[in-house]
C-alpha cells in the first residue's frame, strides 16, 4: 500500500478539506459484494462532520462482538485520521446493515464512549485497538465472537476472510457496497520475513496476524482499517497496516484479536 499521510483501504469526499488516507488505513482489493445486511457484524465508523455526506461519511470499519461494543484500531481514531483530536469529533457513529453507504439502510446508532488503547504503538504498530460504547444496543443476534488465544483459525492455511468498504483497485475505487476478500493466514515466521522492520511497522506474533494469498491481488488497502478479519465464525484480526494493496509477498497485518480480547472485555458495558 502506498505510504500516504491521513485511511485495513483519500477515505471519503468530504465537505470539508478531510485528511487523507495512512498507510494502515486499509479495505478490500480482490473481493466480492456481499449483502451487509447478512452480516450485520461489520460496521463502519461514520463522521459526516469530518468527511461529509458522501458515502454516509464512512472512514473505517469495526466488529460488533457485544451488544454495545464495537471493536476497531486506535489509529482509526488518530488526529492523523480524523484532522483532529477524536474528543472534538462530537458526531462519531456506527452503521450497521447499510448495502449502499449512498442510502439510509440498515442500522446507525451514536458512540457514547470511547477507550483507545493507551499501549498503542504509533512506530510498530501493535496494541492497534479501541473499543467503543454504543448509546443505544444492537441485537445481541448481530454480533460475533472474538477468537481466544489458541483458536484453530490462527492456523497457518485457515480460509479467512476480510471486510470492508473501502479500495477495491488500490488507485482510489472506493466501493459503495460492503465487500469480502477471501485470503489464507500466513505463518508468524513468513511474516516476520517480510516486515522486520520499516516504515510500516514491525510485525510482532504476540499481537499480530497475517493474512494473504501466496500469488496476491486479495488483501486490505486504502478505506476500512478497523475491519474484521473472519475465520469459523469468529474475528481474529482487525486490519492495522501493511505495505501495498495486494501485493505478492506483502501480506496484510492484523491486530491479533485474542491479544486484546482481555482489554476489550475490561472496556465494555
């Protein structure tokens, strides 16, 4: 992915000059549309103050894993992302079902609190997580369960597959409708390899996870970090960052979901 200064993936138009998108700000390059309403547990996080109308002023995405609880990367509420300090953004919502970003379907309730991980690494990477409080709750029907530690779908070669609204092309195609990329998880020491340390980040196992297809052209890119990461039923990462969109060799890094189901669990109500 492109290393561009504020964006899992210059988010949104926006009625007002929006930041444009990170380098970890990341969505789906190779996927597929899928009926949101069908998987009412990714979410994406709106502000139309800060990125306007268009597209319901989306900019990233979550997972609902509690009634009121919506998990999704730090990063996503940086001064970097949002132009501001994310206590001055007074208008921070989550959707929910909405097919079409250009329509009013679906579900759109008001974050009443937020928890952004105070460990959070701005020079790795890792503890990329925050939690966020609804006002009101969803259906307890549409949430999924985080993966604990140990979980088979860590396992090198799972089918995993990622969420989100954002580039499809990676050369700012932001897709209207929700979309899937069906990837593989990729072993700790592979990815290791590829990112022992750079501009992007440092891949760290403990709080990290990849996820790819060994030929590319199926990943995260520019316009839904935060989005979830999906393996038996269960999210166990949450896209954070990476190099490229797609590219052979450059896998998508994830935030190790059952690293940080203990803080997650500690932050909700």
């Amino acid at each position: 992915m492109p290393s561009l200064i504020p964006v899992l993936l210059g988010v949104v138009l926006a009625l007002v000059p929006a930041p444009q998108a990170h380098a970890r700000d990341r969505a789906v390059v190779g996927g597929r549309p899928v009926d949101a309403a069908e998987h009412p547990w990714v979410v994406a996080l709106s502000s139309r103050d800060r990125f306007g109308n268009t597209r319901s002023g989306q900019f990233c995405g979550g997972a609902l894993v509690g009634a009121r609880t919506v998990i999704t990367a730090a990063h996503c509420l940086s001064r970097e992302v949002l132009g501001v300090s994310h206590g001055d953004v007074d208008d921070l919502h989550v959707i929910s079902g909405r097919n079409d970003l250009g329509t009013g379907s679906g579900r759109e309730v008001k974050v009443s609190k937020k928890w952004i991980n105070p460990g959070y690494n701005t020079r790795t990477n890792a503890g990329d997580i925050a939690v966020l409080t609804l006002s009101d709750p969803m259906p307890s029907s549409s949430t999924i369960p985080m993966a604990s530690a140990g979980d088979s779908g860590y396992a090198a070669g799972s089918a995993a597959e990622v969420y989100g609204w954002g580039d499809i092309s990676g050369n700012g195609d932001y897709a209207p409708r929700l979309r899937v990329a069906d990837v593989d998880m990729i072993e700790d020491s592979a990815c290791s390899r590829a990112y022992r340390s750079g501009p992007e980040g440092a891949f760290d196992k403990a709080s990290m996870v990849c996820a790819a297809v060994a030929e590319g052209g199926r990943d995260a890119c520019q316009g839904d970090s935060g989005g979830p990461l999906v393996v038996k039923g269960k999210v166990v990462g949450l896209v954070s960052w990476g190099a490229g969109c797609g590219e052979e060799g450059r896998p998508g890094v994830y935030t190790r979901v059952s690293a940080v189901a203990g803080l997650v669990r500690e932050h909700s109500e």
